[in-house]
C-alpha cells in the first residue's frame, strides 16, 4: 500500500480526522468515500466496516 498508515484487521491508525476509503482492493473495492471523525477518535466505513482511528500521538486540531 502506498499509504503510510497500518493495518490491523480492518483498523487504520491515521494521523488526521478526515479520511478516505476505497475498500483498498482497487477494481475490487468500492467507490471512493471521505469520512470525517467530528469530535471522535475512530469513524467506520458504511461500505466496508474499515475503521479508522486517530493516532493517540495525534493533537488535535494541530496543524503542520
């Protein structure tokens, strides 16, 4: 993957509370969708139950 997040049975550590998925089996996947956490730490793909959580080291609202 081309990506610098790490998988763990369907669970994505991310570093920014929007995100997108694409099911990650390219033609085999599903459309392409952003996901947006809010105020959460972790937000679940509708179309392929991904998770994706926010890395504990992450601040929030941070900005490079």
């Amino acid at each position: 993957m081309s990506n610098p997040e790490s998988h763990d049975d369907d669970i994505v550590i991310v570093s920014t509370t929007r995100v997108a998925c694409d099911g990650g089996g390219g033609a085999l996947g599903h459309p392409k969708t952003y996901l947006d956490m809010g105020s959460d730490t972790s937000v679940t793909c509708k179309y392929c139950d991904r998770e994706f959580r926010l890395d504990p080291k992450t601040v929030p609202g941070g900005h490079h």
